[in-house]
C-alpha cells in the first residue's frame, strides 16, 4: 500500500547548522507533500506543503521540493536555531478509493531534532 | 482564524467509564478528523467526518464512537476502554477533504485509561 520512509532520528545539531531531513514516499498516483512539526506537548503544525511536481514549499526557512523522478520531498534549512527543536513528520496524502473516505494524510515515524546552542 | 480547539486538555478514566472529547472549529471547514497518536509514534487516523458522511478506518474499535452534532463540532465517545487506549487524541479540521487541502490540528487531549 501507499507508504512514507522518513529519516531516522533523533537528530541532535549545533545552531546554525545546516539541517536536511530525507523523506521518500511511494508514487501511487499523484499525492500531495506535507511537513508537520509537532513541538513538544502541542499538536501538529503544517510547516510546508507542496502540491504538484516541481513545486517548492517553503516557511520559516524551511524549504521542501516535491521530486516526482526521485518520489522525495526532502525538508532543508540552512541555519538551525534553538526553536527549531521538534519532531518533524513527513506526510504524503493519498486519494485511498471507497474504502476509507476517499482520501488520507499518512504520516512518516517522525524525527525528532534536537538544537543545542 | 486557524484555530482547532479540543476539550478537555488532559483527561483520566477508568476502564468502567463513560466520557467525550470535544472538538470545535470556526474556520467553515467541511472535514473534520479525529486522530490517535501514541508516545513516540505518528499519528494514526482514526474517523473522517465529511459532508455529513462518516468514515471509519475499520480497524478502530467499537469503544470509539464520533458523532458530529453540527458542522463545527466533533465528538468522540468513549466507553469501557482499555489501558493500551492512553494516548494523546488529536482532532483536525480541513476545508474539503481532499488532498491538496490542509488540516489544522488541535492541541489534543492526553487520554490516560486506569
């Protein structure tokens, strides 16, 4: 079935390190990209999106490209800060049939991202 | 406004129990979700609530019943739930429930079941 693998974590990285976050999805049919960040004890927050090939999300410094030749919406920032401390979840979502709506959000297992000063 | 508020924030039962988590949006969404998400794990859903249709991932247990009183309100019923139930329960709010459309998530309720 359709699926996401998402970059093991935890991540721990000096501030203003450079930050990449590997996500690849599977290509059954034409699925939007999400990244979600969760801070700790909160609900998800939409970080970025994209919605067709080539597109790029982008919020907070945050960038993601939707790769349709590599199926991947890798997540990238140049500078990490202290606040960026989070769990990040890729989320691909998928048109799923009659079975269960008719669409779904699936989330990758999360990376949790660590920033020490 | 982009807000999803749920109610209440923490929530402790016993497996005897009868209770409600509630879920309200303003924002004229017509999809609303309810989503289970255990420690360290990414959230699982759970229920689409979608012009007025329900849809249930069948692998959800009967002990969890939605109902949807009106377009900006979601409830989940609970009852003779079990320990492995404790988690945090997350409710989403998207204007159409379709793929290219984004949810907004509440701040959830942490479940603990005795």
């Amino acid at each position: 079935g359709d699926s996401v693998t998402q970059m093991e974590g935890p991540v721990t990285l000096s501030e203003e390190a450079c930050l990449t976050i590997n996500c690849t999805y599977t290509a059954t049919g034409y699925p939007s990209l999400f990244w979600y960040v969760q801070y700790p004890g909160e609900g998800l927050q939409l970080l970025l999106k994209a919605t067709k090939a080539d597109d790029k999300g982008s919020n907070k410094g945050f960038e993601a490209t939707y790769r349709k030749e590599t199926t991947s919406f890798h997540l990238e920032k140049g500078s990490v800060q202290v606040s960026d401390s989070a769990v990040y979840f890729c989320a691909p979502h998928y048109s799923l049939g009659s079975n269960f709506g008719n669409e779904k959000l699936t989330f990758g297992t999360g990376t949790r991202l660590t920033i020490i000063p | 406004d982009t807000e999803v508020t749920q109610t209440p924030k923490h929530l402790v039962m016993g497996m005897t129990n009868k209770k409600s988590l509630k879920c309200e949006q303003h924002m004229g969404h017509r999809a609303m979700y309810w989503y289970k998400q255990k420690a360290k794990k990414p959230p699982e859903l759970m229920f689409v609530y979608s012009y007025e249709k329900l849809s249930i991932n069948e692998s959800v247990p009967s002990r969890f019943s939605p109902e949807c009183p009106n377009s900006s309100l979601l409830n989940l019923h609970l009852h003779a739930l079990q320990p492995e139930d404790s988690a945090l329960y997350l409710c989403a709010s998207s204007q159409d429930p379709v793929s290219t459309d984004t949810q907004y998530f509440g701040p959830g309720t942490r479940l603990t079941v005795l």
